[in-house]
C-alpha cells in the first residue's frame, strides 16, 4: 500500500482560487513527467519555465511521495549524467467501466495507461453480476501482487449523488449497482470511487486529454443511452442530487418511443446506439445487428443501409448537441463512443447539424483522443483527480 493517502490534484489548469502556487506547480511538474518520461529536472525547467530551485523542491517531493522515481541515467556528450524521471510504476489503478451487458475491469499505471484488461460478461441473474466483477477483480489483483493499488475507479452509466456516494439514476442497467461499491471496498480494503461515465470522461479530458487549458467543455458519451459531463468555469457541474446533464432524457418528439426513464422520446431514443440499431432494421427491413460496433463495420464496408442509419442517428446526435451548444456555449464538445471509429464517414453529418444557423459560433466538436479507451482511462482519473472537485 502507498505510504502516502495524500490526495493528488492533477488539472492542469486551476481556476479553484484554493490552490496554492506551490500546488499548481507540483500538478504541473507531475504532468510534464508523466507525459514526456523519462524526463530530466533539466528539461522539466526548460519546458516548464519554472526555475531549477523550484523543480528540484517539487521532484524531491514527489519523490518522497512516491508517485515518480529515479530511472536511467542519461547520457550527454559531456558533463554531468542526468538522472531521468518517471511515474512510478509500481503503483496502480484498478479501472472498470460498466455497460449494461458487460464490464471491463482493468489495471492501469498512474497515468492511465493499460497494464491488463478482462471484460466480464455480466450473468442474466443480476444478483451475481457484482459477484462476478468483485472475483475479476480480485483476480487481477493477485496477478499483479508486486503493484501496489491506490484504489479502484468505477465509471458507470447512471447519476452517482455525490453525497450519497451510490448510483441514484441508471435507466439501462437492470442490476443492483447500489451494493457494488461496498462490497468491492470488502472484499480489496481500496478505496472505490464511482462517475457517472460522462462526468468521469469531462475528468478524464482535462487531465489525460488534450484540452489544455480549457475550462468550458462538455463530453457526450453515446453507447447505450446519451450521458453528458459538464466542465465549467473549471470545474464538473453536478446540479443539485448530481443530476445535472441529463440532456439525454430532454423530450426531442413528443409520442416518441417509450426509454427507460419513464419518457417517450428522449434524445437517446433517438440518437443512441441503441436508436442506430433501429435505424438499420426499419431502414433494411433485416433484423438488428449483434452489436452497435458491428453496425460501424458494416458502414465502413460500404454497406448502404448501415450508412443509411447512421446518418440519421449523425443527424439526430447533431440535434442534440445543437442544444447543448446553445444551453452551455462551452468551447469543447467532445464525443466519446463506438461511433468515433468512424467519425470520417460521421462526424461530417454532425458537424453540419451542428453548425446549422449557429449561432453566435458552434463550439469545436471533436471524437475523445482515447477512442475506444476513454471510458477506461476516465475511471483512473477518477482515483487520481478526486480533489478536483
Ligand atoms: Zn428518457
């Protein structure tokens, strides 16, 4: 176990005016390691532009703190060896990411990169489906008993009330989340932390993503259903009950077909991938295929009707992030889903929807840098990133 429980903040951009100069700095550091290792105190000063004083105070640190170590030595063609730095990878995340069907359980370095993965495929009996994410758990735990695990991040489909700490909302998944936490907490004594998906991933693009500096972005995660995570004025906007975000569930066609709200006609009846499976049959007049990623290859071997039907779910998507644009003006939406495997043949259609009449100006809208990871590595940020909040 980790001699330090101390909480690691890992934006890269602060806004919270509680951070300290010195925090800021330490996030900073971190990050520049973490992405550019091994890496010198002397590059971290020249890239940072902080002074050597200042980096060698951070890097002893972190040191101290065990979240990097001291690897290789360098070789310069004269003078001093550097030592190179790098993240520690004897420490560990366990991620999973939950879908109604299945769930992957992975384990993750601290910089979310993937070490081993297994996907359970949940029993119909939905009393044994955390039994069987626990034993996975518990498995790749004891296949990897050198690590040392800083906790367990779980990014499930459905509202977590933060106060509560337990799943309040998730329409698409018919088995008891409720006792998954605690009972994953029993059965490895790690903390477990649970985001909603969508939440986890507007996490996990600050910090593992690309969106430098951004304070207003927005994730839509399409799978299933349509979840969004709302960053804003730097920071997750979680509404009262953390229901905040739930554009999934707004009314796009009235008498429109029944979801697993309660509504008829939400957006994700419309534009999820389930809505895509739907399109192809009532476009084919062929049964549904297997899975939605089946779907995406099918379009992207030319097959007209699959092309047919994601164009209309494209379509749909765009209308939808229509009115996110024009609810929350963030600068960033970002996709993350099965449909990014195609943005080429899709991303156009929504794009075009999107910046119909926009007005004043359409935000950036973008597939998650993850592709089919993002969800995953959004459940390490969910370990790594809990004092942001
Ligand atoms: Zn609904």
């Amino acid at each position: 176990m980790p001699t330090s429980t101390q909480p690691f903040t890992f934006t890269r951009k602060q806004i919270a005016s509680n951070k300290t100069p010195r925090q800021i700095n330490r996030n900073l550091v971190f990050n520049l390691i973490r992405t550019r290792q091994p890496i010198s105190r002397a590059d971290l000063a020249r890239i940072s532009g902080l002074q050597r004083s200042t980096i060698s105070l951070i890097v002893e640190d972190l040191i101290k703190e065990r979240w990097i170590l001291e690897g290789s030595t360098g070789r310069l063609p004269r003078g001093r060896r550097p030592t190179f730095l790098e993240l520690n990878h004897q420490r560990a995340v366990i991620a999973l990411d939950i879908h109604p069907a299945q769930t992957t359980v992975a384990v993750t370095d601290l910089g979310g990169r993937i070490v081993a993965q297994n996907i359970v495929a949940l029993p119909s009996d939905p009393a044994k489906a955390s039994s069987s994410i626990v034993a996975a758990i518990k498995k790749l735990i004891s296949d990897h008993a050198g690590k040392s695990f800083d906790g367990v991040g779980i990014s499930l489909p459905g509202r977590a009330d933060p106060s509560l700490k337990r799943p309040i909302f998730a329409p698409n998944v018919s088995w008891p989340m409720q006792s998954l936490q605690s009972k994953i907490h029993r059965a490895t004594g790690l903390r477990v932390e649970m985001e909603n998906v969508a939440n986890a991933c507007a996490l996990s693009e600050v910090w593992f993503g690309d969106s430098d500096g951004l304070n207003d972005l927005v994730v839509v995660n399409v799978s299933e259903g349509i979840g969004t995570g709302i960053f804003s004025n730097g920071r997750l906007l979680r509404g009262a009950n953390g229901m905040a975000g739930e554009f999934g569930h707004v009314e796009m066609e009235s008498d429109g077909h029944p979801c697993g709200c309660g509504g008829r006609g939400c957006w994700e009846t419309i534009a999820s991938n389930r809505a895509g499976l739907r399109y192809y049959a009532e476009i084919s007049g062929q049964p549904e295929p297997p899975s939605f990623a089946v779907l995406v290859r099918m379009a992207q071997s030319d097959d007209r009707h699959a092309i047919q039907a994601l164009e209309k779910m494209s379509h749909q998507l765009g209308r939808g992030f229509k009115m996110i644009a024009s609810a929350l003006a963030p600068s960033e939406i970002i996709i993350v889903g099965d449909i990014t495997s195609a943005w080429h043949l899709f991303g156009p259609k929504i794009e075009a929807k999107l910046n119909q009449n926009a007005f004043p100006k359409a935000p950036k809208l973008r597939p998650s840098f993850e592709g089919n990871t993002a969800r995953l590595r959004s459940a390490v940020a969910l370990v790594m990133n809990q004092g942001l909040n």
